[in-house]
C-alpha cells in the first residue's frame, strides 16, 4: 500500500446542485442555525473558530460574533492530527499513516454533506466555505448544498488569504486543538501574523455540541495479546522506557505519548476503535514512578483491569484515567516543580503541547522513544511477522489462481476480486480482517494509484487488461501488505518493458548491501533508476514501515527524508511502480526485513530480505532487460516461496494452488527476450551434462 497515499476517491454519482436565489435547500447546517446553547455569538463547527473584535458586528448581531473553520485534513509533510480519511476525524493521537477515522470522527461529513478525503471548510455567520482539491470539485458540488462555497485550493496560505479578508483586524481566529498538530498551528500562525489576527484555542469541540445522534464510543474491543505473540512485556517496556529516560542527559522526568499504537504497544494491547487499526483511543503519561493510562475507563474488564495491575500504586501499576481528562492531569502535573515532559513532536496534538509551558518544562523529539523503540523488531515479532505473511501469500495465490480461470468467462469486477482475496484471507489461521481497504483495479482505474472500487465504478475484468491488487491482513501475529500486478491475455511491449523495469526497481533495492544507520532516501532512487533510463517515474513513495498488528503504514521506518536510519530488524514495504494515465498501472510491492549481511572486508552492513511470498507474472517480465544478478536473484527468491510456502499449502491441503505456485516459480535462465524455461528442461539439460561428461 503507497505511503502518504492520496485518499481514495468517492465515486457516488449523486445529482449536481441547482442553486438558483429562490432556492431553500435542506441542509445539516447553516451559519445562521444551530448554535451552542450556552455561549453567545458562537456557531458550530470542528477545529476552528474565528472571534470578532466586538466593534465589528453589525445592528443585528450580537457582539462577539464567531468564524469558524472546520478542517477535513490538516495535512503538511508527514503531519497527520486532523482527518485523513473518507471522513472527517478528531482523532489526533492516531499515526500519519492511517487513512481510517471512526465514524464518530466524521465531523466534515456531518456538517456539509461532503464525504470526500481531503477538504477545509470555514463557517462565518454569513458564509460557509470548503477548500479541497481536484479530486474532489465535482463530489463536492454534488453532495453540498447551495449554503456553501467551494474554493478550489487546499493550501493554508489560500484559507489564510481568506481569513485576512473576511475577518476584520483583530479578529481572534478560535481551533480545537485536538485537531491541530504542532505543524499546522505554526503554518497557520506564519500566515495570520503579520495580519493583527490571532489563533485561540477552543478545546470543547462545537460540532459535538450538537451532534446529537454522533456514534457512540464502542463498548468492548480491547484485548491484551497472548503470551504466544509477545517477547516482553508490559513491564519490561515500561521499564525500558525509563531507562532511556535516565540516560537521557536532558533528564525528563515524564514521557507523554499521544499516537495511539504508541500506548497500545507499550501495554501489549489492541483494539477496534478505528477501521482496520487494531487501535484504540488513549494517552499515556509515563514517570518514573508512575503509569499514567487515560482511557474510556468503563471499557475495560476486570482481567484487564488485573492484567494492568490497576488496583495498586507501586511504580509497575497503572492508574486508571479518564481519557476527557488528559488535559486537567497534564496541566496539574506540569504545575509540580522540576518536571520536564518529553514528547515526540511529529505525533503530539497541539491541545496537549500548549500545556508543558514554560519551555524549561519541555523536552522535545522528532519521535518519541517509544517509536523508535517499536520499529525495531525483537526475535520474537519477526518470527511471527514471518509467519504471518506465509499464510498471507496463500490467500493471495488463491485470488491470483482463481482469477487467472474466471476473468475469461466475463463474470467478474474489481469488486468480486476485492471481495475474493478478502474472503480467502478470513480462512487464515488468527485473521482479523483486511490492514487496508483493497485496491483492486484494472485498466485505466489501475493508473490511478489509490483507487478502490465502489458499487458504482466496478469494472469487468478482462483479458485485455492489466490487473492490479493492493491488499494486505491483519492477523494476530502480524500485518501484510502486497502489491502484484497481473494481465491475463497478450501485454504490449510497452506494458512488459514498464513493469519488467518496475521489476528491477524492487530487486535492486532488495539487493543492496548497506551499512548500518543509512537513511532509507539515500538509496530510495534506486527502485527508479532503471524507470528513469526510458524517461518513466512514478509520484509516490517507494516505502513504508509495516506493523505487527498494528497500522499497516508504520512511521518512523521507510524511504523518505523524514524516516529513521535503517537498523536490523526494521520491517518495510519496497514499492516502486509505473502509472499510464488512462490506460494501466503498475506497482509491485514487497515487504522486507532488514537483516545483517556478512561482507569481505567490513562489519556492521545490512541487507533486505523478501518475506512476501507471491510469485510475479511471468509474461510481463522482459528477461532480456534483466542483469544476470537480477535473474539470480528472482530465482533465489522463487526458491524461497517454495521452500516456505509450499509446506503451508500442503498443510491445508491445497493441491492446485501448490501446482499453481510451483509453475509460476520455475527458474528463469537469461535468453533473448523470453528466459522462463520449466525445471523439467532444467532438469533434463542437467541430466545430458552429467551424461557428456562421463562418456568423456
């Protein structure tokens, strides 16, 4: 799955709106309804509010009046703390990589009617605006009504500009700060500063004053993982925590992690509160004495209560918080003298940062420890996640098998397939559902590179066409990503010369032997070299961390500027690909250990190793552009799928599947431009060498 995905489009194809002056549409708001019952002047919105000097509001307007922006994705380089899906989203603790909100977070939509992924509304008493970008113009015209606006823009600077000019100086621009990360406030403070405007925190989101029907808080869901997948445990976490804690030199005396695979890592617990993230909505403060967990606390059970060893005060007890009260017990401990709260910048809300004042009481990095601690995989977490991915790869040969016999007789879509390797992954031994919602697209929806199919865009699948599937599981012992692109009929040359090159993108950089601590971008145009040879590229990123059970992006490890250096035992996906507009796409994606790599003269070097376990299609691949190390290497790597994979196959007694697999992963020798040849040949051409050399 593409790191820093541009979300998925919404295809609804409702009617355009018609907006004529003697129109009176219905709406879900309005800026001259639903206002908050106990405040003046204040009207409703999500993240920001804009108050005006009291000298500006009119004969029939109380003073006071308020603007207020609501924004779908708070979104600048890697930042994630505002929305980044379908839906609009208040959860801020959540990684960057996670796409999915729960519906309870679907402020946007509730407010505008737009279900698009990306957008900023603002609400005065007068108007009512939304920025969003291409993708996004037409849904918006037809699912808002004509009470709003639409700018066709998404930047801060262009929402700023608009906020210059319709506020007027002095104006108090109000957000909830649940919703902005420390990034956005201070891109929206440089834009606004120079202007006599100012931002002011509003921490009790106004939407939710009045969403009387918003979806509950879900009342189970929260697991403790068993003793099979865990090599430390909580304690020993916690524990390790702290000592990093005290080498520290800047000697914190609290951690504050506000991601929520931050906490639910530390305590070995899962969760269902966002769509395929095994997550749940929490903070935790930790001390050097103390646990600190804030939580929907009615959620837990009494084992897990006993498993949090919640009904005592010593230093490896937690205390039990209420997670609405995260605010008033920072504030309160930040208020004791010599206290010093560390904070990974990159994930913590600014509703918590605007606390730890004054700055002596901060200390800051990019990623918290715990981050940093979780990208790296213990002994145990790579076993699993190793297994994990060899059941994975024989849901996705039997997706690859099965289409490969269907497609021909014209009865399946994009959507049967998605729905397909879904089902063939549910039979897996500890599944838990999809790690992301499926990219199954053929043709040209396939050269759009974040495309998922609805009702409504589903198409036929055919011979004629590439194929192209991005999926991945979620199991109890760990999370999968793949990417294979298929054509079932006769490429173009064109078609196998793009993907044979994607091709060697992906085994160049799995080949690599680096040192220990290079950074992930220094090597990252490797998986577009042989793309840039020809003049192709491709706009996304060429990898992203992977979790154990956890979000299927896992930051801080992958291939951008901002990624940690790669250490062993890191697990990434290696992505490169190719997009045709209008006519097909291509990606193939892996994901790869990092694992120690002996060499002739130096130590310390670091190498990857595949444990995705799906063959590619052999017809799209071009031997005669390959080098005789690529060739090697795909064979090694062929041999590894049988020698793992086939067991498993033969375990769940799968016959044709294994068949399948073990056609698709005959060796391939270099000759011409078609090298595939069949082990028989291989076998029999060995047999007649050992035959001439001993008649000789």
């Amino acid at each position: 799955m593409i790191p820093q995905k541009e979300e998925r489009r919404d295809r609804r194809r409702e009617g355009g709106r018609s907006c004529s002056p003697k129109q009176t549409p219905t709406r879900k708001f309005s800026p001259a309804t639903h206002r908050r019952s106990n405040a003046r002047c204040v009207y409703v919105a999500a993240l920001v509010c804009v108050s005006l000097p009291s000298s500006s509001c009119s004969a029939d307007m109380p003073p006071c009046g308020w603007l207020l922006l609501l924004s779908l994705a708070a979104l600048t380089g890697n930042t994630f703390c505002a929305i980044t899906t379908s839906q609009t989203e208040r959860n801020c603790s959540i990684s960057p990589p996670s796409e999915y909100i729960a519906p309870r977070d679907a402020r946007l939509t509730f407010m505008t009617g737009f279900t698009g992924s990306a957008g900023t509304a603002v609400v005065t008493q007068t108007k009512a605006t939304l920025w969003t970008d291409s993708r996004y113009w037409v849904q918006a015209e037809r699912q808002m009504d004509c009470n709003w606006e639409l700018e066709k823009d998404v930047s801060i600077s262009s929402i700023a500009e608009w906020l210059i000019s319709e506020v007027p100086a002095g104006g108090e621009i109000g957000f909830d700060p649940f919703l902005f990360s420390l990034e956005t406030y201070e891109n929206y403070d440089i834009n606004l500063g120079s202007s006599n405007h100012s931002l002011t925190s509003v921490p009790v989101n106004l939407v939710d004053q009045v969403w009387t029907d918003r979806p509950p808080i879900l009342a189970d869901g929260i697991i403790s993982l068993p003793d099979r997948v865990i090599q430390r445990t909580w304690q020993m976490k916690v524990e390790q925590m702290r000592k990093m804690m005290e080498d520290s030199p800047y000697r914190p005396t609290a951690l504050l992690l506000s991601a929520l695979d931050e906490t639910a890592w530390l305590f070995n617990m899962r969760g269902n509160d966002i769509p395929f993230n095994p997550f749940f909505y929490s903070y935790t403060l930790l001390t050097l004495d103390e646990i600190w967990l804030f939580i929907h606390t009615e959620r837990l059970t009494g084992e897990l209560k006993e498993y949090l060893n919640a009904s005592c005060a010593g230093p490896l007890c937690v205390q039990l918080k209420s997670y609405d009260s995260v605010r008033a017990q920072l504030q309160e401990y930040v208020a004791r003298p010599g206290i010093k709260v560390w904070i990974g910048t990159e994930y913590t809300n600014y509703a918590l940062y605007e606390l730890i004042t004054p700055v002596d009481k901060l200390m800051t990095s990019s990623y918290s420890p715990v981050l940093t601690t979780k990208a790296v995989k213990d002994e145990t977490e790579q076993r699993i996640l190793r297994d994990a991915h060899v059941r994975d790869a024989v849901a996705v040969i039997q997706l690859l098998m099965w289409l490969e016999k269907v497609v021909p007789q014209g009865t399946e879509t994009e959507l049967t397939a998605a729905e397909y390797v879904n089902m063939c992954r549910s039979k897996q031994k500890d599944s838990k559902g999809p790690s992301f919602e499926t990219i199954s697209a053929s043709g040209a929806n396939a050269a759009l590179a974040h495309y998922s199919p609805t009702n409504e865009s589903s198409r036929k699948l055919t011979v004629d066409e590439m194929y192209l599937v991005d999926s991945g599981g979620q199991y109890l012992d760990g999370t999968t990503d793949i990417t294979r692109t298929v054509h079932w009929g006769t490429p173009t040359e064109m078609q196998r010369e793009a993907f044979t090159r994607v091709l060697q993108g992906n085994i160049e950089i799995s080949r690599t032997i680096f040192p220990s601590g290079t950074r992930g971008a220094n090597m990252e145009m490797l998986g577009r070299r042989a793309l840039w040879e020809v003049g192709l590229n491709y706009g996304h990123g060429t990898g992203h961390g992977v979790g154990n059970y956890f979000g299927v992006h896992e930051w801080p490890v992958g291939f951008q500027t901002n990624n940690i250096p790669f250490t062993s035992g890191m697990f990434t996906s290696i992505e490169p690909g190719y997009y045709k507009d209008n006519d097909f796409g291509i990606r193939i994606e892996d994901i790869a250990v990092i694992v120690p790599k002996p060499t002739k003269y130096g130590n310390n070097y670091l190498t990857f190793d595949i444990v995705s376990l799906v063959p590619y299609d052999r017809k799209l691949i071009d031997t005669s552009l390959l080098s005789m190390q690529q060739i090697q290497w795909l064979n090694k790597y062929y041999e590894t799928i049988r020698t793992l994979v086939g067991p498993e196959l033969d375990r769940q007694g799968l016959k044709e599947e294994k068949d399948w697999m073990l056609k698709n992963t005959e060796p391939f020798v270099p000759s011409g431009s078609s090298a595939a040849v069949t082990s028989s040949t291989l076998t029999l051409f060995a047999l007649v060498l050992t035959l001439f050399h001993n008649i000789i």
